[in-house]
C-alpha cells in the first residue's frame, strides 16, 4: 500500500493518529509522519485515517507490482 502525507497540507488534527496508530504518529510540530514500517503495518484503518483528515493530506493507494 503506497501511502503519503502532504505535510504542507497537514493541519496536526491527529485524526490519522487517532484511527491508524500502528501507520501514523505526529512529530514535535504536530504533523502527520508514518510510523517507521508504517506502510508495512498498513491495516483496513489506514484508509479510514486517510477519510479522516480533514484537509485531505493523506493519500492512500494500492501498491503496483
């Protein structure tokens, strides 16, 4: 699952850490990062976390290949 994180959009609401915390964490600023190994963990709430936002900042998509 490819997985990314506009971190010029994030707002910091921390809905994505709130329903994916095994994907997403916030650093000292309050943005959004992947937890390392975070796109490996990806669970069914990886795309609820992306839904969440509320500014959009999260994209998720199926991994080619």
């Amino acid at each position: 699952m490819g997985i990314g994180i506009d971190t010029d959009r994030c707002i910091g609401a921390g809905q994505c850490a709130l329903a994916a915390p095994k994907v997403f964490t916030q650093d000292d600023d309050g943005v959004s990062t992947l937890l390392p190994g975070g796109a490996v963990a990806a669970d069914p709430m990886t795309r609820e976390a992306a839904r969440a936002c509320p500014v959009g900042a999260i994209t998720v998509e199926p991994r080619r290949g």
